[in-house]
C-alpha cells in the first residue's frame, strides 16, 4: 500500500512484486486524494516541497468516474558509505483515462536518517531498505514530471504541441532535455539540450522555449505543419545528473476524405448498364468503408447494394490515399426513379459523408425531348423566316418612265 503526500512524502507498505499495477478510483476525506489501486493507494495531504500536478483532477476521480492506473516499482538502490542499508529510490507512474499522466521520483530514507529522527531500525528482508514496524516506508518526492496527454490527433498542416512539464526538489538541477520520436521500429532525435551548453540540435519544424524551460519547467515540444510523416511515438526525456524521467505521448496524422459521385444525374434511353462512380480522394490513415445504397419511391429505407467494385488504392505525394468505387445499374432491372448513395466513412470523420445521384424515369427524358425540338423547330422557323424577308427587301425594284405629255 501507498500513500503520497502532497508535502513531498509518501507512505507505503513493503512486500510488493518490482511492479504494482491496479485500477479503481476512491476518494479519502477532503484532504487525501485516493486512488485505490489494488496493492496500493496515493493520497495527496499537506503543503508540498515538489508540487503534485493534477492535484484537483486526481482529488475529483471519483466523481468524474475517471479509471486510474497505477505502477509502483524500484528505481535504484545505491549504497551510502558502509552503512548497513542502501539508499532506495521508487518511481511511481500514474495515469488517468482522460490522458493525464504523472511520474514521480520516490526517495527512500537511509538507515542513518532513521537513526538521527530515533527510530528504530527494521530491514526489510529482501530489499534490505528500512521500514516501519507496521511495515511502511517514509518516502519524500524529490522529482515529478507531468503531461496532459498520452495520444494526440492533428490533420495535415496543423501545428500542434506536446506537453511535458516537470518540478525538481532544491537539491535537484536539471541536466538535459531530449525530445525523440520512435516509429515502425527507427527512432531520431527531434530536440536536445544540455544545461550549460550554448548549442542545441533541433530538427526543422520542431521548437522548445528554453526560456520557458529553465524558468517554469516547461518543456514542451511543438511541431508546426504536421506531416504523415511526423506521425509517432514521441518522448520526453527529463534528466538531472542521477536521474531521468519520460512520458510518451503518440501523435496520429488523420485526414479526412474528399468524396465526390458522377454522374450527379442519369437515365436510360434504351436497354444498357450505365456505371455510376464514387470518387474518395485526400483521405489518411488507409483504412477507409465505402457502400452503396438504392432507395426507390417504393421503399420506406434504403437498400445495401453488393454489386460494386473498387479501383485499387493510389497515394499521393503528400502521403494520403484515394480510391474509387463503381456501381453498375442495369436498365433491365432498375426500378425507376430511383436514388443511389454513396457512402464513405473513415476515422478522420465525426459522420459518414453521404453524396447521391439519381436516376430518372426515361418518360421524364423523352418529354424532355420533345420540348427540345419543339423549340429548335420555332428557331429554325423564325430565323428562316428573317432571311427570307431580308431577301426579299434587298431584290431591285422596277423603274417607270413618264411621257412628255405627262
């Protein structure tokens, strides 16, 4: 069982695997901020040396039905001179659904501390660290690192920001930052910087304030015009001189389809098959549903249509996919009017995109027709008509010739 106190220190009790990991929300009186968690609790309790970040979101689990992980395991042992115990360290990992997470540095007390406060000293059996006769263990929380969240989503072109913030105690200085992405096996250094050293490497499209960083903890990464490239595993290294923290956080690049569907209109003028196309471009990641659907004016609902047939996949440059799907409608068996649909959806998208056409009952496109030539008919009629007479006006009028006697 663990207790984390918000002064920096933390209870908890020994005879525990390397790794404690449980799940359940509770709360403990106004002041302690509990999370059961099977073999563990933490609880947040008096003024803190090292803040706790989150403390109000970890206060209200409980109400907000958040699930909250937890992970417990030893850090590092390091023997202090020749004294009978080593110093013990513990980092603590916690997680919230909503994309919260927390790492803590743990310090143990040393056999000589527990001398000097006048308690007695009991070993633990196996990790040969000193406890309490009830079997806990006085913590203090000398580092504490901190992100908003584990998995983010941006589109092509967005600028977005990866959060990762942390608090040392006094006796703690900050070393280096590091910023990595890891994807499909290959990892690269996006940002690196060393305290006390005027260079850093940062890779184009990539920014760290170091001002920022070095004044509040802040060290955040942000990337400006997210690619299907940038998309990864992206880690957050923390380092003092002895110590060192990470949170990852996964970027995923989505971006939704184009959806386009021809011929917007269409009917039969005699027995044939006429294909109707839909057109899903621009779209990413490459899993994609297309369907059709026929509704005619006899059906109360749509009809799911089988008899469709797909182009294969094409991406383009900028890495997104397109793909196109074919509808054939024969006049044989076609119910007119009828409307068919095309739908497309894909993770980048909050609803389906629905496009239509519609065919046309073929006495529409006679009728059509008929009106058509009707009008060309009283056009060739006028304009034969204006020839005709302007003929007429330009042909020589006959002269008469008038007598003397007239």
């Amino acid at each position: 069982m663990v207790l984390l106190a918000a002064s920096g220190r933390s209870w908890f009790q020994l005879g525990f695997p390397s790794i404690l990991a449980c799940r359940r929300p509770l709360l403990r009186g106004s002041m302690i901020l509990g999370l059961i968690l099977c073999c563990c609790v933490l609880g947040v309790l008096a003024a803190q040396l090292v803040s706790i970040p989150y403390a109000d979101a970890l206060l209200h689990v409980d109400c907000s039905g958040e699930e909250v992980s937890c992970e417990l395991s030893p850090y590092s042992f390091q023997q202090e001179g020749n004294g009978l115990c080593p110093a013990s360290w513990f980092l603590a990992a916690i997680r919230l659904s909503s994309g919260i997470s927390i790492a803590l540095l743990l310090r143990g007390p040393s056999c000589s501390s527990q001398k000097d406060e006048g308690h007695d000293v009991r070993l633990h059996p196996k990790l040969r660290i000193p406890m309490s006769k009830e079997g806990t263990l006085l913590t203090t929380v000398e580092f504490q690192s901190s992100s908003n969240n584990t998995s983010l989503r941006t589109r092509l072109g967005s600028s977005i920001t990866f959060d990762c913030h942390f608090a040392l105690a006094p006796s703690f200085l900050l070393s280096s930052l590091e910023w990595r992405r890891q994807h499909r096996g290959s990892g690269r250094s996006l940002f690196r910087y060393h305290v006390g050293n005027a260079d850093l490497t940062v890779q184009p499209k990539f920014h760290v304030d170091v001002e920022q960083l070095l004044g509040s903890g802040d060290a955040s990464l942000t990337l400006q015009e997210a690619a299907v490239d940038d998309e990864g595993m992206y880690i957050c290294l923390v380092s003092t001189a002895q110590h060192q923290v990470q949170h990852n956080i996964q970027l995923l690049v989505a971006e939704p389809p184009r959806v386009r569907v021809f011929p917007t209109e269409v009917s039969f003028e005699r027995e044939e098959t006429i294909t109707l196309t839909c057109n899903i471009a621009g779209y990413y990641p490459l899993d994609i549903s297309v369907s059709w659907t026929q509704k005619s004016s006899e059906d109360e609902v749509e009809i799911s249509l089988s008899n469709t047939r797909f182009s294969s996949h094409r991406q383009s440059r900028d890495g997104t996919y397109s793909i196109a799907s074919y509808l054939s409608v024969s006049s044989a068996t076609a119910q007119v009017p009828a409307t068919y649909t095309c739908h497309v959806s894909h993770v980048a998208l909050e609803a389906p995109i629905s496009i239509s056409t519609h065919l046309k009952a073929p006495e529409q496109t006679e009728s059509k027709g008929l009106v058509g030539g009707a009008i060309a008919t009283a056009i060739f009629v006028s304009v034969l008509f204006i020839v005709l007479r302007r003929k007429r006006a330009a042909e020589p009028k006959p002269v008469q010739l008038l007598t003397a006697s007239e």
